[in-house]
C-alpha cells in the first residue's frame, strides 16, 4: 500500500469543502483508502473509494480528486512489474490545519 499525507492547506475544492464540515463534526483527521489500476506510465487508474473515515463527509472525493493528479515513482513503478497484478492501495491522511 502506498501512503501519503496531505495538510488541507493545498487547495482542494472538494477537500477544503469536506474539511469544513469535518471540523464541525470532529478533530482534525480523516483517512481514506483507494483502490486503483496502476499504469505502465505511472497513472492511477479505475480508482475507487474503499474506505473513508469519517464517511459522508467528502473525503472520498478529495482522495479521488488528487489521485488524478498523482504519478507513482520509479520505485513504486518497479515494484508493480514484479508482480502479475497492478492493482494496488493508495492510503490518504488529511490533516486539518488549526
């Protein structure tokens, strides 16, 4: 699985919008798990939400804006060849700035 943090100081529509609301409804984090088709160029593909905490709250949809954005590197890209399958997990942990 590969991890990543992001601060919501990034300008993320959806995740500056899911921020708002988590901050009314709790402290300062929230995690989401992607499941995606990683390509031979480095794209996340066929990307979905497997797990968000907390749900509803539009993470999920942050998570998924960002994906797009993302390329995986070279590492990461040689150990997917060695193996036959390409999906892979992509862990995201939002922290709310204070």
């Amino acid at each position: 699985m590969i991890g990543m943090i992001l601060a919501l100081s990034v300008a993320l529509s959806a995740g500056q919008q899911a921020a708002s609301r988590l901050q009314r409804q709790e402290a300062g984090r929230a995690e989401v798990v992607l499941d995606c088709v990683l390509q031979t160029d480095g794209r996340f593909t066929g990307c979905r939400v497997v797990s968000e905490t907390p749900r509803g709250v539009g993470f999920g949809a942050a998570a998924l804006e960002q994906v797009r954005q993302m390329r995986a590197s070279q590492a990461q890209m040689a150990e997917a060849a060695a193996g036959d399958d390409r999906r892979t997990r992509l862990s995201f942990t939002f922290l709310l700035a204070e």
